[in-house]
C-alpha cells in the first residue's frame, strides 16, 4: 500500500469531553483520531461541494431542462456587434 506523503498540519482546539468523544468514534470504526477526524472533513467537505455542483429535478422538470440546453442559441445582435467591434474587455 502506497504511503501519502504528509507535509502540513491543522491544529485544533477542542474540549477534553469533545475529544473523548471523537476518539470512541473513531475507535469504533478501528481508526486513529487524525484518521477518523480527516475522513469525516472530507466527507464533509465532499457532500459540500457536491451541493454547490450538482443537482437532480424530478423527470418533468428534468426533461424541460434539457430541452432548454439542447435549443439552438437565439441571435442576439447587440452581443454580435459587441463581438464585431473587436475589444470586449477593457482594462
């Protein structure tokens, strides 16, 4: 098994009765207190970001969704001509 080289630490500040706590969880799934700690933020963190990304609709919804993205753009001049006048950005 590969070994994941491990170059920065956090610190945390947490109660004696929190950190008890935490080390009986752990011990329950037969893991270290960093280890568990570790998986239960990325977890976390995970389930965050899966929130920010991702999303589901029920069918009826989803169907209309995607048939709004599968629509051919509509034209739109001004951004046209925006694109023609060569420079969009200026800095």
């Amino acid at each position: 098994m590969a070994t994941i080289q491990k170059d920065t630490r956090i610190d945390l500040r947490i109660g004696n009765s929190q950190k008890d706590f935490l080390v009986y969880a752990a011990s329950l799934k037969n893991m270290k207190l960093s280890a568990f700690v570790l998986s239960c933020a990325i977890k976390e963190a995970e389930d965050l970001l899966a929130n920010k990304t991702q999303f589901t609709l029920p069918e009826a919804q989803w169907k209309a969704f995607s048939a709004a993205l599968d629509r051919p753009a509509r034209e739109n001049a001004k951004l046209k001509n925006l694109f023609k006048a060569g420079e969009v950005f200026h800095g």
